[in-house]
C-alpha cells in the first residue's frame, strides 16, 4: 500500500488526541492537518488551535457547526423520540457523524488520503467514526491510534508527551471521562465503573441537582412546527433554542439520567448522562404528538424507534436503512405542529397543557357533533366483531372438548 | 332469542351501576347478582353489598382479588414494561379484565345465561369487559346498558334512582371520573377535557405534590427475582408490596402523569394518572435489567413493547396473540435477578445503583480478563466488516458517476 | 337527518347492483347515479351502461381506470412487494379503493349526499368501500343495502328483480361468485367451501393448468426502474405491461393460489385466486431488489410488509400510517433499477439472470479489490466481537455454577 | 497464551479439511482429533474415517445425527416458517450449529484447548462455527485456517496434499462449491458468480427439472401435530419422513431455488439450492397454519419471521434471543395439527385440501350459526368506529381550510 501523505485528525486539544498528532507525524512521516468542531464544548477554541499548531498540525480547521449540529442531528432525533435503550438521548452518538463527515470534506479538499481520530478500542466512538468515513469514501484511509500504539495508560501518554514538548495538564485528570457538547454531558469510567455507586454530586455540569433547584416552579412554552421546536417565548434558532433550554432545564434540575448501556462493540457500561434542554425538547415534542398525531401512525412509529435509536447509537447515521426510517418520520411529522406547556420543577418536566390548530383532540366531537360522528350503538358491532376470532377460536376448543 | 334468566352484574357501588342494577331487574324481569371486585379501590365494602341488596340484587359476591390482581395482572405487564403510548401505565386496562374473568366464574357457578356491565359506549372499558366475556364463552350473552338505554347524563340517572328508591350521592359530584385499584387512580371528562388547562391540585388521591413532598430524599431497595419484585427491605407478597410502595412514592410525589391518549374506539381523550408504585416498579425494573439482560434480547423485546402494551389497553388479555407475546416475554425475565437501589426526591425517581448476582455488567471483564475477552484490534476487522456493504454501495455510486 | 337526494351507487352490471340501483330508488325515493369503472374486468360495458339506465339510473358514469389501477394501485403494491398473509396478492383489495375514491370524485362534482355499494356485510369489501368513502368525506352518507334489507339470498334478488322488469340472467349462476379485474380473478364461496375440496379445473380465467401449459419454456426480460417495470422486450405503458405478461403468463400456467385467508371482519375464508402477471412481477422485482437493495434495507423492510398488506387488504389505503410506510418504501425503490430475465414453463416462474447499472453485486469485489475492500483477517474480529457479549453471558452462568 | 495440545476438527474428508488436518498437526505441534458427522451427505464414512487416520487424525468420531437435525434444527425452523430473504430456506446455516455443538461436546469428553473449521475467511460459515463455540464455552480457542494461512487457492493446497502424501482427488474439481445434506444441496462460486447466467442442468443432485418431471401429478397428504410434520400416508421419524419427502418431491422437480442473497459479512453472493423435502414442508405447514392460526398470531409472527431467519442464517442458533423467539414460535404451533394435501407436478406444489380437528374455518359457522356469532349488521359499528380517527383527521384538514 502506498505512504500516507497527508492525514486529517479530529482533535480536540486535550492529551490523547495531541499526542495522537504527535505520534501520526512521526509513525508516518506525513502532514497531519487539525480539525477542531466546535460543538458548543464550551472550551477556549483560539488556544486548542494554538496548541495544535505547537504540537506539530501544518494547518487547522476550527469550525463553528452549532447550528448545523441542532438543525441535522438533534431535531432529527427528536422528531423521531430516539432514545436508546429507554433512557439514554444519544448526545455523543450524534455528533461522531458530523465530526466525520466535516473530517471527510476537509479531506477531499486538502486532497488527504487518511483520516484518523482519537477514540478508543473498546468503545462505541471508533464504529461512528470509521462507518461515516467509509461510507462517504469507501476508499479512504481510516487511522485509529489507539488500536495501533503499545500506549497502554494515561501515564504512557504523559510520558510521550513530556518527550515531545506537549503541554501537560496541570491538574489532575477527572476520575471519569466527559464528552460535551451543546447537547448534553456524558460521563463515564473511573469511579462510575461501580455500578452500585451513586455518582458525586460535584461531577455535573450543565444541571444543579433537583436539591438545589427553587423551590418556585417555571412554566414555559415551546412551540413546534412539523416536528421541529422553533421558538420558547420567541422564535429562536436551533442551537440558541436548545442553548437557552440547557439553561432553564439545568437551573430546574432536569435531565440527568445514569444507566448501564449494551455497547455496540458488546459489552455492557456504565454511563451518567445530563441533557437538560433534550429532555425538556422530548416531552415537549411528544406533547404536541399527542394532540397531533395518528393512533397507528404512532403506533407503528413507536416499533421502529428501538431500531431508529440503534442505528445512531450504532453510528450508522450515513446508511440507506438510515435514510428510509428518515423518510417514513418525516412524513409523520408533517402535522406535527402546536404548541406544549411545561411545569419545570425540582428535576421533574411536566406536561400541563397542549394546542395546535391542527388538533385531532376536540372535545366538540364529543358534544355537538357526536350524533353524527360518534354513535355510543356503532360500539356493539365493533366490538362483536373484533371479538368474532376469539368467540370462534372459544367455540372450537369447547367443540374438541366434547 | 330466550330470555334472560340471571345476569352477573359487574358492580361498584356507585350511582350508575346502582341504577344499572335497577334497571336491569324493570327491563328483563330477571335476577341479578352482583359482583364487587375488591381491588384495593378503598372503599366500604359491606356498605356497597347492602346497597346491591337494597336496590333488588338477589346476591352479592364481595371478592378480594388484590393478590391476584398484581400478581397475574400488574406483575405480567411489569415484566413486559408495559406503557402505553409512552407514558400510561394502564392502571384501569389491567383491572377490567379480572373482573370481567370473575364475572365469568360466577355466571358459570350461578348457571347465569347473561353479563352487564356500567361502562359506557364511548370508552375503552366496554371493549375490554366485552371481549373477555366472549373469549371466555363465545355464547354468552352481554348487556351494556348505556348502549341500550335512553338516558343521557347523570341527572337523568338521579331522576331514575329518585323514582325507584336508589340512594343518591348527597354531595356534588366530582368534576370528573375516577377509577381507583390498588394500582392506580386514573381521572378524565369533565374539567379536565380541555388540554391546556393544568388539573387541580386537590383532584389527587394517591400522591403529594412535589412541591409537598419532604425537603430529604429517601433510598429504598428493590429485589427483583425472575422479573418480579419479591423484596423491599424485606419480602412481601404482591399486594403488600405494591401497596407499600403506593405509601412511599405517594409520600414523595412520584407518578403523576397527564396525557392524551388514543382510544381503542376511535377518538383522542385525555386522562390524567397517579401511579407511584407502579412508576416506581418500572425503574427499577428497567434498572435489573439493564446488568442482568442480553443486548439482543433487550432491542428486539422493546419493538414488542408498543403492540403488548395496545394489547393490554385494547383489551385484548385473554387472547391467543397476548399468550404467544407472553410466552416471548417470560423467557426474557428468566435471568432478571437482581437489587435496583432508587432515590426517591420531590417526584423524581432516579436510579443510583443496581446489582446482580447474575449481572452481565462486570468491570472485571474491561481489566484482568480484558486479553482474553477483549482485545482492541479485533475491533478494526468488526467495523471494516460491518461497513462492508456501505463501502460496496458507495463504490457503486461512484462508478455510475464515472 | 335529512332526506337523501342523491346517491352515487358503483354499479357493475350484475343481478345484485342492478337490484340495488332500484331497491334505492324505491327505498330513498331518491335519484341514483351508476358509476362503472373499467378496470379490464373484460365485460361489455356499453351493455351494462344501458341496463343501468333500464333500470332507472338517472345518470351514468364509465370510466376506463385501467392505467390509473395498475400505476398507483397496484405498482405501489408491487415494490411493497405486498402478499397477504404470504399467498395473496390482493388483486380486489387494490380495486375497491380506487372505486371508492371514483365515487367521491363524482359525488363531489354532482353535489351528490351518499353513497352506496354492493358488497355484503361479511366480507372485506364492505370496509375497503367505506373506510375510503369518510376518509374522502368524513360527512358523506354511506348505504349499503345488504345490511339493510331483508333480501337473504339470490332467490329473493331474483323475485324482486322480475318484479321491477330488471333482466334476470338467463344462465344458471356459477356455483362460486368472482371478482375480475386486470389484475386476478378472486373465487369464493359455493362449492369452494369445503376446504379439503380441489377447485374445478374449468373454474379458471386467465390461466391454462400447468398439464395443459407449453412444453418448452418461455423466457422473459423485464427491465426495472426505481422498483416500477418499464418494459418487457418493449417499453409499454402500466396497464399494457400487465395485460402482456398476464397473456404470457396465463399461457404457461402461472399464478394460481388457493388458501384459507382471514378476513377483517374476523373469520377465515377460502378465496382461489389467479394473477399470472402479477406474480411474474413480484418474483421480477425481488430478483431486481437482490442485486440493488442494501441488507439492511432489505431485512427491515420485509418486517414491514405484513403491515402493508395488512393494511391493503383491510381497506386503510387512504390512511396517514398507509402514507407513511409508503413514504419509506419509495425511499427504498430509488436504485431499485435492472433487469431480470425469467423462465416460465408449466406453472413455475423461475428467476434465472438479473443484472443491474446499479447493482451491489459485483464479482470484482471478490478479486481484484478484494485485498483492499475485503481482507479475510477482518472477519476474526468481526465474529470476536458479535460473540462478545454471548461469551459473557456464558462467563456470567459458569461462575454462578461454580 | 499456552500452546494448544488437542483440536477438534470438524472433518469432511475433502481436500480442504484433510489439508488443513496435516496442516494444524504441522502448525500446532499438537494431537488432532477428527469429527464427522453423518448429516445424510451421502458419502461413504468409513472411507472418509480411513482418510482422517491416514492424514494424521490421532482419533476419528463419526456420529450420525440425521434425527437429530431434522428435529431440532429443521423442525424448529419449519415451525417458524424461517425463509432467508424471501427464499432460501437455509439448508447450510441450521447444519453449521449442529456440527459445532457436537464438536464441543466431544472437546469437552476430549479435555481438548481448541476447535477448528474448513470455512473461508469470506462466508457465512466460519460466522455459524465459531459463534456456536464462543457460546458454549467462552474460553475455548479457536481456528480458523483458512483465515490464518497463506494458502490462495485450490492449487496450493493440492502442492500441499502432495507434498505430505494427502490423497488428492483424480477427478477434476466441479466447476462451483457444494455443501450437501438431509435437508438440501447448495451450490455456489465459480461459474455461478455470473447472476445473469442460468445454472447448467446437469449441476442438481436432488431434483429433475421440472422438464423431466413425471406428466402426471403426485398427490400426497402431510400431517402434522403441533406444528411438527408426523405422517406422510404412514407415520415416520422426522429423517425418513425428510428424506421419503426429498424423494417424492425431487422426482417432480420440486424445491430449486435461485437467488443473490446477502451474506452476514457485508457482500452479496449468488447460491443455488435444492430443497425438495424441505419446500413441500413449509408449504404444507402454511396451508394446516392456514385453517389453525388465529389471525393476529399469524399476523405478529410474520413480522418476526425476518430476524428470526435472520438469526438462522447469521449463526446466532444458540443466543439468547434465540431462545426468547423461539418460545414465542413455540406458543403459537400448539394447535397447528391437521393435515394438508398437496399436489406435486413438474415443479409445482399446491396445496389442493387442509383439514383439522383444531379448524377455525368452519363453514359452519357462515350458515346455522350464523344469526348467533356473525349478525351482518355489526359490521356497521365496525366500520364506522374504525374510520373514526380517519373522519376525525379529514374534519381536521376541512377546518383548517376553511
């Protein structure tokens, strides 16, 4: 196979990943070019692209892809209740996909021919990476150091990096991983292994603890239009929406959830979860469903959200099942518009009220219409005959028993 | 047609099955029996056998089915985390048809050639009774006054009772119905048929606010064996459990939920429920299984979820389709042992901790054992593997470019 | 209610719609337009045009709805690949809504109150009619006369017919009723009832028996594009494409089925059935999917085809959950571009080459690239880590026998 | 990792496996331990015993396990209706979990450290061995050859054979790859990678072409109880009722099927089956399903019949999901007993007859019973309470027009 020449590497600014690009200069005697999403981590972007130039990157792409990060990933999510396993939003799962995907157009711009990226060998992180790249360029190179190194330990890459020049953090390193964005924090390893142990109040992030929430309720109101929330109070965009949902949300306590999750890769884990505007945007969205939606169109959708769920936990966000199972939301998504209240209160999230001017719920029916569209004797031969398969199964049996 | 001899009346009491009762005797001059199911609805239970007998009932059957209730009513749909459309826990579809069953045996007993029952024909109770019924024996012959007969509210009802003697309510009723069991309270019609208006504070029987709820969080232990819930702190039979659980959510504000749901009729109706035990059951179901339950098992379960649950709320119990989903169900519990440990606070319940001593979950296989069980580079065949065919498809593509 | 003033009746020509056409005359005293579609049922609709008006249709609409029927009733159906309950095709499922929605468009544009068909209260057809008709108009009135009259069997039809001066056919009625359209010809009834009985020979339409099939076989090309087929050896429209391959089809035997079904409305029914082209086509167009559909595509979608067919066959063609499955199949038919080359001989339909601009399947993949798309070693890891979480549930059991 | 002391083998006696016999005891250094199991394949064992021993195999085990496989591996899956893809019914995939498991059994009895398998590092196979190993003791240790030698093709493993004295065969190899069994013959590779090519007649081993089928058509009567077939005119062990069916159903040209299917590891391949027994079963066990199957059972497993083939043929016999599907499939056969008759002719077989003590299809009850169970006016309320949220949606969009 031929030498690589020049790699694309999401990075991040922190240890593993500068001494990643350290370690691709010199494994492959290549031009390692940086790629910085800015996510809405929340970190000093300026500084992490100046560390990247320090450690060796011939170049560095920091993009600001907030908005697109809401607008494609998350409210397509929610447009479709993902949720995985029953608790878990999927906030890191979402963004893998973009990163790669932007990592595919800086390559094929730059003319790269590999991309590599910093997660590890146990995890579900290196699946969402690789598939996006591959499925975008089947021919692309995929580097993943962790699989390929002998670095066994925090303190291996410390080593490295001390030898090379890298700054090392001062402080030390947290006794869990994190994952942020301006979606949600997630929170795994190191003393969450225990999955008896109930995690330290001081971890989190984005949410107070129900404790320390006021003692006041706050109301508020989202509005949706064909599934998609655009405005609390006043029309917002995506990332400001669920910026200043984070906000509301954590102030109120809401959204933590920590649960142990099957990993793709096929064994189970422990994660700690804060996603307060998500949580908030989830209730909200199925609130107005409520009023809005089809029986047996929800019915049916809700048999495909454990499938839907799976495939971006999975990392299949870039395949053609994906694009199918989008195609069938978007279509049930058409009417879903209107408008949810929400009681938030001490960690809880509340539904308290719904409208839409494209309710299927109206209490006329029941009244001045009901003669015409609802007659209580049509109930008699509903239910006889939704009961004939199991009078004549009934019948049979009786009929062998004699 | 023959006429009816004997009709086993479902019987509760209250103002509609009292004149139900009533009417049935004017309308076929036969007997009828009554039959009152003790479900943990907290009421008085001789007072309501003295007045079926007053109102012209030639017998009064009182049955204490709270044990059998949960135990092959609540408990089955636990295992299957059954909720409907998200968020109902079917507190009332669960009860309907135990009664409709014991209904049943006393027709059979009593060689009663008739059923009745006092729901209306606009709900979902109706279908639930009636289905039974006609599983049970397919020649049974049911009667549903409010199909039948020619009033249409409740003071015409009051005017019936007043003419043949029926006590009347003193006080005003209720803005709404109630349904009540030993699982739940469920509240609909009335004030609460608009979605935007919150429901009343004072409407609630079995929960405190949250905001009421104590300043300190309480920890509690739930051991589940096989699926089922046999232990908080110490053993209880079904029913006590259940019943102890009440006590304790209710006293933390937990299970409160406010939906609009789909009937099996046909229309949209809202309904607001308190569930603190069973809200309870559930987390800390989900949480056993989440350390004691195969992935693959766990995904392909959940798609059966929404079509067991409708099951449930349709009425469908005793039906050949909800067998065969049990039968599936029952083989996933077989290694659902384990302890969830929950911190109830202010209307939230959050798990905090789980064991098993069959647990899948086990930091031991991510150190020690990791060489032989996991080994990093493995990955990089599973994901070049698993994007093989997105690789072929985008390959295909670009030669049609070509 | 008001009196009806004018009903819109689907008239087909026969003893039974003739009867109804005058039953309502008489029975609404009402004017009564007869709507004919001409979907390729093969019968002299000039003929039946002039019966209707003999019999005091005061109006009547034919319309040839060949194309349309094969273009957007039964295509769709075909990428779908759509079969009830694995054998049916649903050539009468497919028609009665396009019937039904005829109807309306012809109520709309007559300012006509109601409508009204001619299927019995037992069967299927009845609901496909009538779910489409307040699907279109939810306030549209709908009669169906063998629910209402007493008339109980073709003798009483016959009686009143002779008494109104409607033409009685001279022959003997067929001991089995049929439906025919350009798509199949359904049987039922009669001497079809027993189960455990061979249908007649002389009984089929459109096909010879396979013993009286050709000796030597047929080969035939169909060329796909995006799941439709365009062309047989020729481009040819829809309707014309069908009509060719049923001729071919029907010569060398291809096409019949004979099963018990269950019908919606709750019992199981014999139905005989011949689609010589349709059956052609499904098995075509699987061959075409083979080599241009994703596996994963492909496996979820064939999980959603009892739901389709369910949904066709019980009537819901006009149906928000129809829309949206349709919605996910049309995404999946958008390479579903090829050829497939059959071998027709005495009743089997082989499929015996398939090829494709699109295709998935490439030999080349396996050579040439093989080294750089497909590396055997990949296939370790691949199957390490999908056992991964059987190994430690077997981990997990080992240790609690120990 | 220890060095490895025993293998068993699983052995067929072809080049490839007597190869790979002498190249384990080369490799290994170590004793090797031949299994053969007698899967009805056809071959001489005792010839293919003298071989194991001859190429250095230090103990031979053949077992036959006809019976055994056709009652736990094609029946369950026969009880499922199990299809891969819409037609393969899996003839390979049911044989690979069998041989594995027997090959751990004799591990265990062997106090052996490993397993190995002929399957290339390309197929389904090597996927169906080892994850049936990895389940049953998750520290065994396995090999795979073909995935870790550097042999590439037939003629290096005839150098090799030569080489250590392995007899080679005379004759020259078939252009494609074989697999036989009770059940079927599968072809693959070689001239058949070409899709558009048809099969050459002289390839099947199993069935005439129709062609050269009889002119006149067998009729043949099946039953089954429980699901399971038991008799065909005179009772029989599930293997000779198999190989009698085989018999029968070859003669008339019954069972080929041609087909690109998707294999687990990521690429589409083209096989060619014959399955004359197996084909006449599931067909037979539709039509006795057809009179015996509640509809929504029917209808749910349909949905499930995908994944659980699925799993078949990805190799996941023995997983946990597995075991749940199964007892669901389980439930639902316990009244599928009846029989069904069939007519076979060049290459067709139709069901002609089905009966049932079990029957729910009963004539019956369209007649006499008729006014009690089926009252033709139920089907009004029906209806109408079925299109409800229909009108409801259509009264919705009429509104918002307005």
């Amino acid at each position: 196979m031929d030498a690589i020449k020049k790699i694309i590497l999401a990075y991040s600014g922190g240890l593993d990943t500068s001494v990643i690009l350290r370690w691709l200069i010199e494994t492959y005697t290549c031009e390692v070019i940086a790629f910085v999403a800015d996510l809405g981590q929340d970190e000093d972007l300026k500084a992490i692209r100046e560390k990247a130039l320090k450690t060796g990157a011939s170049k560095v792409y920091v993009e600001d892809v907030r908005e697109e990060f809401v607008r494609d990933f998350v409210f397509p999510c929610l447009k479709a209740n993902a949720v995985y396993e029953g608790r878990y939003l999927m906030g890191t799962s979402m963004a893998r996909p973009l990163i790669a995907k932007k990592q595919m157009e800086i390559a094929k711009k730059e003319k790269a021919d590999a991309v590599a990226h910093g997660a590890t060998g146990k995890g579900n992180d290196q699946v969402r990476f690789e598939l996006t790249y591959y499925a975008i360029d089947p021919q692309i190179r995929v580097i993943s150091p962790w699989r390929e190194w002998d670095f066994k330990s925090r303190s291996d890459l410390i080593a490295y990096a001390r030898k090379h020049g890298i700054p090392v953090p001062a402080t030390k390193a947290k006794p869990y991983s994190i994952d942020r964005n301006l979606f949600h924090v997630s929170y795994e390893g190191g003393i969450l292994e225990d999955p008896w142990l109930e995690p330290p109040e001081g971890m989190f992030a984005l949410t107070v603890s129900p404790e320390k929430a006021p003692d006041r309720p706050t109301y508020i109101e989202i509005e949706f239009q064909q599934g998609i929330p655009v405005a609390v109070g006043k029309k917002l965009t995506p990332a400001k929406l669920l910026a200043h949902l984070n906000e509301v949300g954590g102030r109120n306590g809401i959204g933590r959830v920590d649960v142990v999750e099957n990993r793709y890769v096929g064994m189970k884990s422990r994660g700690v979860y804060e996603t307060p505007g998500g949580t908030i945007l989830q209730i909200a969205h199925r609130a107005v469903e409520s009023i809005t939606m089809d029986r047996e169109v929800m019915h049916l959708r809700d048999t495909l959200i454990p499938r839907f769920s799976e495939l971006v936990y999975y990392g299949y966000w870039y395949s053609p099942e994906m694009e199918a199972i989008r195609a069938f939301i978007e279509e049930t998504q058409k009417l879903v518009t209107g408008v949810a209240r929400l009681k938030l209160y001490k960690g809880n999230c509340d539904v308290v009220g719904r409208k839409s001017p494209a309710s299927l719920y109206d209490p006329r029916f029941a009244t001045f219409e009901a003669e015409e569209v609802y007659r209580q004797k049509d109930a008699e031969g509903f239910i006889r005959l939704n009961a004939l398969r199991l009078r004549i199964r009934a019948l049979s049996q009786k009929r062998k028993l004699k």
